[in-house]
C-alpha cells in the first residue's frame, strides 16, 4: 500500500505494527481451532466418565462427583490435542507472533513518545543496561579491596605475633 | 472439641452441592488476605544486594551439623514453599534437626533487572551470599541445597567454585533436559526465545504460569476447586487451601537474560550435560563438582522427570554420590506431610555424616 500523510518513519512503523497484528489473527485461528477439536474430543470421554460413574454407582453419584468426572473427561479427551506436535507448532507460533506484534507496538510508541521528548522503554532498558554494568564493576571492586584488605591483614597478622624486641 | 468439628464437617459433605458452595463462598469471605500467613518461621535478614535479601533462620536447637546451608530456590516461583505453613515446613524441619539455615530470596525482579544473567545470579549474588555466610558462621565452606531452578544455578556455583561447597544437596533439580521430556519443555522447542525477551524484557510470570495451567489444565486447575469444598469444612483446611493457591499463583517475572539462557542453553539445547553451559566466561564441567551430592527427585514429578534428575549420577564428578526419592509430585516433595515427616531428617542426617568442619 503506498504511503499516505504520514513521515516515513512512522508509516513504515505503523504498517510493521499494522502487519504484525493480522500475524497474530492468523497464529490465533489455528490455534483456536486445536482448542475447539480438544474440546469436540472431550465430549464423548466427559460423556462416558459421568455414564460409567452413574453405572457403577447409580445411588451415590453427587454432583460434585459428577464434576469431577467430567473434569477427567476432559483431560484425557484434550489430552491428546494438548500433547501433540501440531498444538505445539501452533502454539509457538501464536505465542512468537505475539512477541512479533509487541516488538513492532514498542517500536512505534517509542517513535510517538519520542516526538512528545517523553523518556521511551528503549531508553529506560538502556539506563537499566548502564545500571546492570555500573553493578557488575561495582561488585568486582568490592572483591578487590576485600581481597587486598585480607592481605594486609595477612601480612600484619605476624609482626603482631613477633614480640618486641625488650630494650635495656 | 476437634472430633466434634471432625464430625460436622463429615455431616456437612452430605449437603446438597449448591448449599456447600455457598457454604465456601462465606466461609471465603470471613477470611482475610493477612490470615493466609506463609513462610513464618521466625528468621532475620543478614544482607542485602538489590532485590536480594539473605536470611538466617532463628536456631531452635543445638546446632547438630556445624557447617551452615544456604538454601537457593528456584528463580521461577517464591521461597515460601519451603516454609508453606508450620506442619509443612521443610526449614522448620531442619532447623529442629539442628541445621544452621540461611535462605535466598531473590525478589520480584523488575524492568530494569532483565539483564540480570546466569553469570550474576551464579559468581555474582551466590558467591556473595556464600561468602556471607561462610564469613558469619566461621566455617570453611557452606553446604549448598538448590531448590528445581535453584539446583541447577547451585550446580553451576558448586562447579565453578567447587572450594567453597563442602556438600550439595539438589532437590527436584534437572538435569538432562530431554530426558523423558516433560510436555513443557517440548512447547519451547516451537518459541523463539531471543524474540520472546526482545519484546517483552523480563519474561511475564503469568506467561510462565499459563504454561503450567496449560499442561493439564482440568485435572490438575479446575478440578482443584471442586476439591476446596472439602478443605473449606473447616477454617484450618480453608486457610491451608489458600495458603497453597496463593504460592501458585506468586509468580515473579523472570530475568530477561537468565531466562533466555535457561529455555536456550538447557531446555532447548541441553547444553549443561554436554559441558556446553557458559556462565560468564567460564564453561561449567559437571565433572568439576567433587564434593558429596545428594540428588533428592520425586517419582512422580511431571516437571522435572525423574530420569532428567537422575541423570546426574552419569555426569557429576563426585564419588561420594546418592540419591533420595520420594512417591510425590514435584510440589509434593516440599508440601507433602508423609514426606516432610522423613525428608528434614534425612538431609540433616546425611549432612551430619559429611560435616567436615
């Protein structure tokens, strides 16, 4: 789609954001659908675990046992859906799409923000990186003057032990 | 007084289901957060480095091992499962058996700690605490005891600074990645992580937690709160049930940068047991932890499968090796009453027999 009102910058962010986006709707339908077959799958297993119960014991079936047998029903209906190598591509690739689309929204609120002279995530991540450092070398030093101050202490350590020459 | 509760409570399971419901729901709302007391026993903090906080829990009885441990638990959820409540307390326990306990909390990291990589966690915050410790206590060495996530950055330190472990205990810790493969595991073969801590920095707890839900989520989520009508008979079973939920869901943010090497390096690539792991600018050898191990695992753990923990008989380069399991789950081990009658006693024993100091 050409360009229209908006600085290059900007529609190049928005169209990223914008594409991202319809990324997502299209990770999500598979996705969904996987979810809508574990939950037809569950159906017949929630149907025999609560049958089988009022069978085996037609007198004392509460409802809250009944719950639970259906709960089983489910699980080992969805079980399978759930465990299987197509639920595990579609889900990874909603959950990358995802980060995609966040990746892409950050980037064009911090162009936004930038406009606005509002501090970005991108700059609070670099203030956090410099932090991250200035802690790191701060460690390294402290470990430094320990290790030289117990050395020091080492070396003193003795001549207290030596007693002074007695004079006279 | 107690049978009298006991045997309403039995009377009361006989309601109609809507009744009990209601019945919960008002019990639900006479209680408090403030009632739903965790990690209580009596402990003060020793040192502090941002987030992190080091504590030493209070001594009950003689002190029966000399040298102290520094429990180090998992990145992934809050150390107060080790003291859930007072009849559920692995760190009461040990304290009663006379271990000197100090305990890691790690915090609640934020934005700015998601640089934050196994090199800090490993040479830089438990190398500190370690050398706290050792400082405070007077011995030469600490025993270490890492906690699942917190085993695997104990092994780390107990490999890169092997000096200064006098014994190491790993509790629900893997070890071989893709062994017996657990369902999580598998789902991150399909994520590309650098673009999942690209967008998001520190890695969401609730992303973490969805992951836990998802792997089975009725038996194990939903099928919980059909189960609370029973604990909600009495105010006791009530405040257990919800000291446990609140554990579940005190999820904290993971570090961007030490979750990325965690999902890439160990669960993806399985590189710790091919001595392929990095830790700042050292290669971590699990031949390199010579000290006495005591491997702890679950037999029943869906997380952490037995056969990923036990795989570190084959790689660990300790000749004073042994293992410890337990029939329950990978929570189990920590809350479980039957196991925490044994459990305590047992790592005081065996670190009572490895006391060096």
């Amino acid at each position: 789609m050409p360009g229209l009102f908006l600085g290059r910058e900007l529609q190049e962010k928005s169209a990223n954001t914008v594409a991202a986006w319809f990324e997502v709707l299209r990770a999500g339908g598979p996705y969904a659908a996987l979810l809508v077959e574990a939950s037809a799958r569950s159906a017949p297993a929630v149907v025999a675990e609560v049958a089988g119960g009022v069978v085996r014991r037609p007198r004392s079936v509460s409802t809250a046992g009944a719950i639970k047998a259906a709960l089983e029903g489910c699980e080992r209906g969805s079980g399978r859906i759930l465990r299987s190598e197509r639920y595990c591509a579609a889900q990874g690739r909603l959950v990358n799409a995802l980060a995609t689309f966040r990746i892409h929204e950050s980037e064009l609120a911090d162009t936004l923000l930038r406009l606005g002279h509002i501090p970005t995530r991108a700059d609070t991540d670099d203030m956090g990186r410099l932090v991250h450092d200035l802690r790191r070398d701060l460690r390294a030093l402290r470990r430094q003057v320990e290790e030289i101050d117990g050395r020091i202490r080492d070396r003193e350590r003795p001549r207290e032990r030596t007693p002074e020459p007695v004079h006279g | 007084m107690a049978e009298v509760a006991s045997t309403s409570a039995t009377r009361r399971r006989s309601w109609p289901f809507p009744l009990r419901v209601l019945r919960t729901l008002g019990l639900l709302t006479q209680i408090r957060q403030e009632d739903v007391d965790v990690g209580t026993a009596p402990k003060e903090l020793v040192y502090r480095d941002g987030r992190l906080t080091l504590h030493r829990y209070l001594p009950v009885t003689a002190q029966r091992v000399r040298t102290p441990l520094l429990i180090v638990y998992s990145l992934a959820n809050r150390y107060y499962m080790m003291d859930l409540q007072d009849d559920r307390s692995l760190i009461r326990g040990l304290l009663r058996e006379g271990v000197d306990v100090y305990l890691i909390d790690w915090g609640y990291p934020r934005s700015q700690d998601r640089w934050l990589s196994f090199d800090d966690y490993v040479n830089g915050y438990i190398a500190d605490c370690a050398e706290v410790v050792r400082r405070r206590s007077g011995a030469p060495t600490v025993n270490v005891l890492g906690v699942c996530m917190g085993g695997l950055l104990s092994l780390c330190f107990a490999a890169l600074h092997s000096e200064k472990v006098g014994a190491l205990v790993t509790m629900g810790t893997a070890v071989d990645y893709h062994a017996d493969e657990p369902i999580i595991n598998r789902w991150s073969h399909s994520i590309d992580i650098d673009r999942l801590v690209s967008a998001f920095g520190n890695v969401p707890g609730e992303l973490i937690n969805l992951g836990f839900f998802m792997r089975s989520p009725f038996q194990r989520n939903l099928r919980k709160y059909i189960d609370m009508l029973d604990a909600f008979e009495t105010r006791e079973g009530a405040l257990n049930f919800l000291r446990m939920e609140r554990w579940t869901y005190d999820s904290p943010d993971q570090a961007g940068e030490a979750y990325r090497q965690w999902a890439k390096d160990c669960c993806q690539e399985n590189r710790l047991i091919r001595g392929e792991l990095r830790v700042g600018d050292r290669r971590v050898d699990l031949g390199d932890v010579t000290m006495p191990v005591l491997n702890i695992y679950a037999e029943k753990d869906d997380l952490v499968p037995p056969a990923a923990s036990k795989a570190l008989q084959r790689y660990v380069g300790s000749r004073d090796y042994r293992e410890l399991s337990y029939p329950a789950g990978h929570i189990g081990l920590y809350v479980s009453g039957k196991v925490q009658r044994d459990l305590p006693r047992q790592i005081a024993g065996w670190l009572a027999e490895h006391d060096t100091t």
